[in-house]
C-alpha cells in the first residue's frame, strides 16, 4: 500500500510540475519607474517638493518605496502600477565598508504588487511579489531573465491564487531616464511629469487554474455561428466563418458575481480579462467573450476565422489574461 501512494504522489508531482512549466513567460514594460528612498525623518517633509529632489548618498539598510507606470504585457498596450516597497541590504561576497557580508550578492529585499488594467480602465487582477534585488536569477528561471529573485506568491481577479517567478528581463532591462532615485520629500503627483527610468521585466506565471476549451463526444467544443452545429471533420470551418467555443476558466467578468453562482440568462456578463483566439499562430478578430447564459464557470467566445487561413487542420489555442489554454485542432476548408 506504501508503494502504491508513493508512486500516486510522485506521478502527481510530475504533472503538476509539468503544467506549471507549460505557462511560457511575458513582458512587463514599465514606465516613470521612480525609487523614493525614505531620507527624512520629519514626517511633515513628506510628498511636499514639487520638483526634483535628489536623496543623500543611498547607505545600506535604507528603506524605500518604488512607483511605476504599467504600459504593455507581452507587447499590447495596458494600463496598471507596480508599487514595491523594501529595504537596500547590500550583500557581498566581498564586501567593502559598509556593505553586508554573505554567501551571495544581493542588493535589496522588497515586496509588492502589480495591478493590471486594460487600456478602458477594466481592472484585470493582480498579482503580489517577493524576494530579493539585483544578483544572478534562480535556477529553472526564463532564459530572458538577466537578473532577481523574486517569487509570485499569489494574484486576485484573473490572476487568483497564481505562483511563479519575476525579474529583469533581457536585454538590460532598464532604459535611462531623467532619474530613478528620488527622496521622500518630493511630491509623488509630478512622478510622471518630472518622469523616471523604463524597465522591462519577465513574467514566469503559474495559474491556479488556465483557461481551457471544453470537448464534447465529437472533440473540441467549436460551433458554427450560423446554426451551432458542431464543428468536425465532415462539417469544417470555413474561412472568414463565425464560430463559437465553449471554454472554461476566463476568469471574473465586469458585472459582479459570487464565486460559484451561474451565469444569469437575462443579462450579459462580459470576461474582464484580455482574450485572444489564434489559428495557426494568427490572431482572429474576438466579437464576444461572455459568461454562458446558465453555467458556472463556463464561458462563450465568438471569434472569426482569419480569411486566408490555410485549409486543412489548424490549431486552434485560447488566451486570457496572457495565459494560454492547451491547443486543439480545428478542420477548415
């Protein structure tokens, strides 16, 4: 009976393990990326200076706050803030005066969060971070990472109960700007006016659940628009046609509902998140992402085939909120 659990465990740990690492990472640009590092002590100093106001020399076990603009994920436009907050440590190998003597070489350990939005305002979800700054990334990190070590270590919205891993993204991840280091005196209001650096970071994400395109009897769970007929190899899509999936896992929707509830039949409750059908690697046009009139957690994507998809079988994959449902194949004449 020992064996028999232990071999249940250990070929459980390998699926998990193997669908956490099917999660491919995305790009997070960033912009008026500034550092306020907490200089002052008289509190009525702080957020006061309308300009520039540049901190002492920075000395280890200094505290800060970092504020910066999301732009784009994976290369489209959001909207969103990242706000980190931590302490400088300064960990060498070999240190000089004043820096921290250790095993590794580490800058900083801070904590914070990212909250995503779509270009409407819609929020998204966020996702919460830890760990430390500056020194190599860990092992089994994206090959575009340059450099971090910081844990995801959970997300609301899309992103619920999310894990995974963050840092600089390759190349440099930062672009020069006006300034990056600030004092707490300044007034944060004019960070985007008096303006900071840029910065890309890699997004390694791992979904508590992804999204996925539900099958039937006769496979994927595609229809034609016209009369919802199933879509199969004797009855193919066709170029430019209107079909519908049946998907699962897109996340919370713009109306407000309790976890659990099913979709009411009366009204429609739109996903919140991005969403993205391909064929083919070709991003199709997306008409409506809704809740399924009746169901629970299962949802309704109209999309249109791409006029010059190549006929034959195309694969067929789902993405919301930057992560990606399991391919399926489609027949298209």
């Amino acid at each position: 009976m020992r064996i028999t659990i232990c071999t249940v465990l250990v070929c459980l740990a390998a699926s998990i393990h193997t669908t956490a690492n099917a999660q491919a990472p995305v790009t997070v640009d960033l912009e008026n990326w500034v550092i306020y590092n907490f200089d002052v002590s008289d509190p009525s100093r702080l957020a006061t200076n309308p300009a520039v106001t540049p901190p002492p020399t920075n000395r280890n076990f200094m505290s800060y706050v970092m504020i910066a603009d999301i732009t784009a994920v994976a290369g489209k436009p959001v909207k969103g803030l990242l706000v980190r907050r931590g302490t400088r440590i300064n960990v060498q190998t070999a240190p000089m005066p004043g820096q921290a003597i250790g095993d590794v070489t580490r800058g900083f350990l801070d904590d914070g969060m990212l909250e995503f939005l779509q270009t409407d305002g819609t929020p998204i979800g966020t996702i919460t971070v830890q760990g430390f700054v500056t020194g190599p990334p860990p092992p089994g990190a994206p090959v575009a990472q340059n450099s971090w070590n910081m844990a995801v270590t959970g997300g609301t919205g899309a992103f619920l109960g999310a894990r995974g891993q963050i840092g600089e993204a390759l190349p440099m991840g930062w672009v020069l700007g006006p300034r990056i280091q600030s004092s707490v005196a300044e007034d944060p209001s004019q960070r985007r006016i008096l303006g900071g650096w840029r910065y890309r970071m890699i997004l390694h994400l791992v979904p508590l659940a992804r999204p996925e395109i539900l099958t039937t009897s006769s496979g994927p769970a595609i229809f034609h628009g016209s009369d919802f007929s199933a879509v199969s190899a004797t009855n193919p899509a066709r170029r430019g046609e209107l079909l519908i999936i049946s998907a699962s896992g897109l996340g919370p929707t713009r109306q407000r509902l309790d976890p659990g509830t099913p979709f009411p039949a009366d009204s429609r409750f739109e996903v919140n998140s991005p969403v993205e059908v391909r064929v083919n690697g070709v991003e199709c046009e997306v008409i409506n992402k809704i809740g399924w009139p009746g169901r629970t957690n299962i949802y309704r994507v109209d999309f249109r085939v791409p006029e010059d998809a190549t006929p034959g079988v195309g694969i067929l994959q789902l993405t919301a909120a930057w992560i990606p449902s399991s391919e399926v194949q489609v027949p298209i004449r």
